[in-house]
C-alpha cells in the first residue's frame, strides 16, 4: 500500500508538474492521479488509503484547488484529508495560506502552503517538490524536519510550514488558545482580507464567466428604468395638460352655445 498520495491534474500552463510528480513517485512511496483528475478520482483513491501525505501540484489559492474541470474547495478538501488519514498535506500550488484554518480545524494534518501573495515561479515550484521528496525519504516521512532541510533561503520565502496544534495537545485550554493564535496569523488574516475584498468586488461588478449581474449593472438597470419611467411621465403630464385644455375649450364652447340659446329665448 502506497504511504503517500499525489494529486497532479495536467494543467498546459504549469509545464513543470509532470517532471515534479516523477520525481515524488521515484522518491517516495507515491500512488498518483494525474492526467484527467476528478473528485471521484480522488474518494476512490482515499478509499484505497490511509496515507501518510498528501501532495496536490496544481493551481490552487484560498477557494481550493483545481482538478481538470472542477474546484475541491476548502470543505471538501478538509473531509478528503481527515478521510485519507494524513499526517501532512503539501499545496504546492500557486497560493494556498488561505486553506490552512479550515483545514487544521477539521483535520489533525499539518499543512505546507505557499504564502499569501507570493505566486511560485514554476521553476521554484519543481525545485522545492524535488529537494522536498528527497528529504522526505531521508526523514522516513517527518515533513517538518524535511521542510526545514528543503526549504532554507529562497524557497522559505514561498513556502511555510504550519503544525498542527491539535494533534499536538489534547488540553482544550491549549487548543483554543492555538486555534486563535492561527486565525490571528497575519498572513491568514491578509489571505482572508483579500477573498474578502475579491467576493465584494465580484458582488459589485458582476462576473460574466458565471453569468452573475452585480450590483453596479442592476443600478444602471434601475437608473435607466427611472429614465425611462420619468420620460413616460413627462409624456403622460404633457397628455393631460392637453386634455385639461381640450376640456376648456370644450367648456367653453358649451357656455358659448348655452349663452346664445338663453339670449335667443329672452328675446
């Protein structure tokens, strides 16, 4: 049974994964999916676990990661990896902090992941899952311990590693208190403020590749439906002011006539 399970869906843009992945599976003890990867792909590979790592080499930030043609998103991912049994999860993605809450609430896995704002160049990407596996098959699997041997220097400025405190400790005082120091992590917190700050911009203007109005198009919808309203109204007053008038006139007219009969009569 394979100890470790890497999720490597072709992507044409990220030229360097399948090179990266040859490596891991060489290195390591690795069942892999790539090619076509779906979400069933990867249940049906978890059922043929537990793992000890799982590694995904595609795209992927705060959302989730993509597979061939669907997003697991940060639930799914979090319910795959507690299934799997993992100690350890690698997003070697483009950027991947924004997962690390979620996750670590759900899962006992610790989490390797790229930092906020900080897209790996392909190149960095290979390197750091070549050296990465290679320190993994020495440290027999520890990734903190490969990590720190793999990652030193320029690779640390993409990369970080998070432990996970409750596996760590079973004091619920402890895990509170660790819980809130990563929710407070400054890097977590810029990755959350940016999906913020993306959702909200998305809610204002829309997004045409799902076919979503927002809200500046349905203000202009509404503004130019006022316009349109007030030029009907326009129209509507300028019909009833010559209605008004016409009733005058007619009014006139019929006191007119009236006048002349009464006159008529008198004589």
């Amino acid at each position: 049974m394979a100890r470790y399970l890497v999720i490597a869906p072709f992507h044409k843009d990220l030229p360097a994964v399948p090179d990266e992945v040859a490596g891991l599976v060489s290195e390591l003890d690795a069942k892999l999916l790539q090619g076509e990867v779906r979400a069933r792909d990867v249940v049906e590979a978890i059922a043929d676990g537990p793992y000890e790592g799982i590694w995904f080499a595609t795209h992927g930030d705060a959302q989730g990661v993509q597979l061939s043609d669907e997003v697991l998103d940060a639930w799914d991912l979090a319910q795959l990896i507690a299934a799997s049994g993992a100690r350890w999860v690698m997003f070697n993605t483009c950027e991947s902090a924004g997962l690390v809450d979620i996750i670590q609430n759900f899962t006992l896995a610790d989490v390797v992941a790229t930092r906020v704002g900080q897209g790996v160049p392909d190149r960095r990407a290979w390197l750091t899952a070549r050296l990465l596996a290679l320190k993994l098959r020495e440290t027999d699997g520890d990734i903190r311990q490969a990590m720190q041997l793999a990652a030193p220097g320029g690779a640390g400025n993409w990369y970080r590693y998070w432990p996970n405190q409750r596996r760590i400790t079973n004091n619920d005082t402890a895990l509170m208190t660790t819980s809130r120091i990563r929710r407070e992590d400054p890097e977590i917190l810029l990755e959350r403020l940016r999906t913020d700050v993306e959702r909200l911009i998305t809610v204002i203007d829309g997004d045409s590749d799902l076919g979503l109005a927002g809200i500046r198009s349905r203000i202009d919808e509404i503004g130019g439906s006022l316009e349109e309203l007030g030029r009907e109204y326009e129209g509507l007053h300028e019909r009833i002011r010559l209605l008004y008038y016409l009733m005058g006139v007619i009014a006139l007219l019929v006191l007119g006539t009236f006048t002349i009969q009464v006159v008529q009569l008198l004589r």
